[in-house]
C-alpha cells in the first residue's frame, strides 16, 4: 500500500498490528513476565520461530481435536449468545485446522515483523504521515489490539482516516459480531456502493471513534 497506493482505492484495516513498537508501549506486566524463566522461554521460542502452527502440524492426527477444543471454547457462540450450529462449529474447525497446518508460509515472517508481545519492529505509526490512501480501522471493543495506536497515525494522515469500534467483540470481530463487522465494512465502502452518502448507517453501538 505504501508502496503501491495507485492500486488501491480504500484500505480498511482489522484489529492491525503492527502500530505499537516495544520500547515506547511495552506493558509492566509484559516486562515483568519476561524476566521470569516462563517469559524467558517463551521469548526464547518466539525468536527461534517456534510458532503454535508447528504444534499443530507436530500433532498429526491428534491436530484436529486440539483445535476443535481451541474453536469450542473460543468461538462456541455468536455476541448475542446464539450457540453455533454443529454444521457451522465443523466448517469453523476445519477451516482453522487446514489453515494451522498448512505448510509454513507467512509466520516464517512474524519474529521478523514484530518482537514478542506483538510489539512492530518497525512501527507504522513511524510512516503514517506517508499515507498515501483513504483508510478505515475497524476494531472490536474488547480487541486486545489498541485503536489508540490508530488514533495516533491518524493525526499524521493527510488522507481520510475513521475508526470503527464494534460492541460485543474481541479481535476476531468478524466472527464474534459479524452483524456488526458487516455494518462497518459498508459504511465504510458506502462511496463505493451509492451515491447517497447516507446508505449504510453503522449498527446500533457501532461506533466511528
């Protein structure tokens, strides 16, 4: 995009990573956890590219039931409780089972790309003022990925920027409240879709920051 901004017309960013650097937002906690010898370990991993893929495939035939104990406790019910379907729970943990265990591909990248905590080696809130392309940024409200980091590029932007925050959702907002995930990717493409620049109000307790 920062490269290529003439191939896109809007960008819409969800739950991103990728804005937040280790030395100016690490977490207390993180820090304090680090300094144990379970922290230690972990970072360890991390740095060695050790990542939760290459247990699943290391799993073999014991792989899928791991997962579909993962997807149960995760993702058993929509926000509004509604329990999913035993068709939909069964798509759901091949989806993310086949995904788990494919062949490695882009998480040989993430030790690169972010340091443990998930914290950007290379921030893009450093280049926000590069920005070349009308952006939305759509977080769940319980997304342990921090808007305000958005909120921060947005001031360096020179091109529109809004930020979407949808209730009774996590960082995997499209599956805890697709209702509400549908609503903001509309209203963000509402320029694209009508020319009324009303279609497509957001959903109730959706919210533009």
């Amino acid at each position: 995009m920062l490269k290529h901004p003439e191939h896109v017309q809007h960008l819409i960013l969800v739950g991103p990573a990728g804005f937040s650097s280790e030395t100016e937002h690490k977490s207390e906690r993180l820090t304090k956890f680090q300094e144990t010898w379970k922290g230690a370990v972990l970072n360890h991993l991390w740095e060695s590219n050790f990542t939760p893929m290459k247990v699943v495939r290391g799993l073999g035939p014991f792989g899928p039931n791991l997962v579909r104990r993962y997807t149960s406790a995760r993702f058993g019910a929509y926000s509004t409780g509604e329990a999913l379907t035993e068709e939909e729970s069964r798509l759901l943990t091949d989806y993310v089972y086949h995904t788990l265990a494919a062949k490695a591909s882009g998480e040989l990248c993430l030790k690169h790309i972010f340091s443990f905590g998930a914290f950007a080696r290379s921030p893009l809130l450093q280049r926000s003022s590069d920005w070349k392309v009308p952006t939305t940024f759509i977080y769940g409200i319980q997304d342990w990925m921090d808007y305000l980091r958005a909120d921060e590029a947005r001031k360096n932007m020179s091109v529109p920027c809004e930020i979407i925050r949808v209730p009774q959702a996590g960082h995997f907002v499209f599956l805890d409240n697709a209702k509400g995930f549908h609503s903001a990717v509309l209203n963000s493409c509402r320029r694209f879709l009508s020319s009324d620049p009303a279609s497509y109000p957001l959903e109730e307790g959706v919210t533009s920051v």
